[in-house]
C-alpha cells in the first residue's frame, strides 16, 4: 500500500486560508482575525513565559 504525499497547491503567504477551503467571504475573513489573534496571543504569552526563565538562568553562577 502506497500513501498519496503529493503537493497539489500552496497557500500564499498573506492569502486568506480559510477563502482557499470554501468559507463565504464573511465568514472566511472573520476566521482570518480570529486565527490572527490567537497566534498574536500566543507569541505574546510564550515571550512573556520566556522573560522570567532568562533571567533566573542568568543569576546562576557558572
């Protein structure tokens, strides 16, 4: 048994996935935000987590 890896299309960089896959355009620009946002959110948190860890391994003597 073969399993099928082929590309058949890219999504741009910019492009609006959720348009690509059938969403009406409303509802597909409304995906785009909230899918924006949450990777926002995301990035912030883990900076954020990251911030105390850096400085706690900074005051640890070699």
């Amino acid at each position: 048994m073969t399993i099928d890896t082929k590309i058949r299309h890219v999504t741009k960089s910019g492009a609006n996935l959720f348009r690509e896959l059938g969403f009406a355009p409303d509802e597909a620009e409304r995906f785009q935000a909230e899918s924006t946002q949450k990777i926002k959110d995301t990035k912030a948190l883990k900076a954020d987590s990251a911030g105390p860890h850096r400085a706690r391994a900074a005051q640890i003597p070699p």
